[in-house]
C-alpha cells in the first residue's frame, strides 16, 4: 500500500511512541531494563512520496504521561510500586514536568526513500534543545523508526541507585510504529 502525498495526524490512537532504557554498573543485576510507553502525545506529518525534501514532522508529548510498560531483568520482578516509584521519578527527577511539561520535536530536513529514510531536527526537553537524527522506514501504510537519544546532551543525569552502582545508560532509545491516516 502506497502513502499520499498530504497531511496526516499522529497520536496515541495512530500508533505507539516508546522510550527503551537499558542498565549499567556494577550492579545492573539489580536493576531492569525498561520500556516506557508515552500515552499522551500529538503530532503531524506532511508526507511528499515524490520528493522527501518536502516532507516533515512535528511531536509534542506530554511529559507527565510516560509510563512504565514492561521491566525485563533484574533480581526479582516490578511491582505496580516499583512502576509507580520510576515514573514518580522520570517526572519529578529526570524530566522536571513540573517546570517542563511539554517535549517537542520538529524536523528540519528530510533525505532518503520511503523505504529508509532519515529526519533531521530539533528535540526540545528539560528546557534544552539539540539536534537529532531519526532513522525510519514507510510500508504497508505505517512508519517504523527510531532515534537514539544521549540524556545528558540534554543536561540530563541519567538515574542511578545503590551509590551508583547501578545506572540507567545515559543513551535511551525512542522508537515509533504509527499508522498512517489522512487529516480530515
């Protein structure tokens, strides 16, 4: 199935936004490694499948809506307390929403063909923007990518505990699986 040129409207009932982290330090064993599924988010794609030079895309998420999706690793299994203690701490530690409710990302260049392509732009979180770069490909009608995305470019100190012997990465993976639809 083909993409039509023309605007398309991204969000939860479109497709899933997911943040993966993985752990670090002498005591990783300890530790899971997460994936983090953003449950309030809005965007818009204009799609060119003539000349990708003409494409775009902007994202904004509610930084307030992460939510841990799935644990693997560690000791023992997550409790919906650990769950409940990590996103308390993604929020009030990791991403300030408080002060910083709103990540963005907008593109500024475009390249490559539906079956690979790359997006560049700016991300904005934690009051910060930086550059980034999104890897990606189009077929059967759904976008599939991802960006990986170092923490403390963005002034971010990725999280430890047992005195830092364990560590989230400072490198996190954002990935996408959206469908597409036309704007009405």
């Amino acid at each position: 199935m083909s993409i039509a040129a023309g605007s398309y409207t991204l969000g939860p009932d479109s497709g899933r936004l997911l943040v993966n982290t993985t752990r670090t330090g002498l005591g990783a064993k300890a530790g899971h490694d997460l994936t983090i599924g953003v449950t309030r988010w809005r965007g818009e794609a204009t799609i060119d499948p003539a000349d990708l030079a003409n494409c775009s895309v902007t994202v904004e998420v509610d930084a307030e809506s992460l939510e841990v999706q799935k644990a693997t690793g560690g000791v023992k299994p997550l409790t919906s307390s650990d769950r409940e203690e990590i996103e308390k701490i993604v929020r009030e530690k990791i991403l300030h929403t408080e002060r910083y409710p709103t990540i963005s990302f907008r593109s500024s260049r475009v390249e490559g063909t539906a079956e690979s392509f790359r997006v560049e732009g700016d991300l904005t979180m934690v009051g910060v923007t930086q550059p980034v770069a999104i890897q990606g490909s189009l077929a059967e009608g759904r976008v599939h990518g991802s960006a990986a995305i170092v923490q403390s470019r963005w002034g971010i100190r990725p999280y430890s505990a047992l005195f830092g012997a364990l560590k989230v990465s400072d490198e996190v993976e954002v990935q996408f699986d959206i469908g597409l639809e036309s704007k009405q």
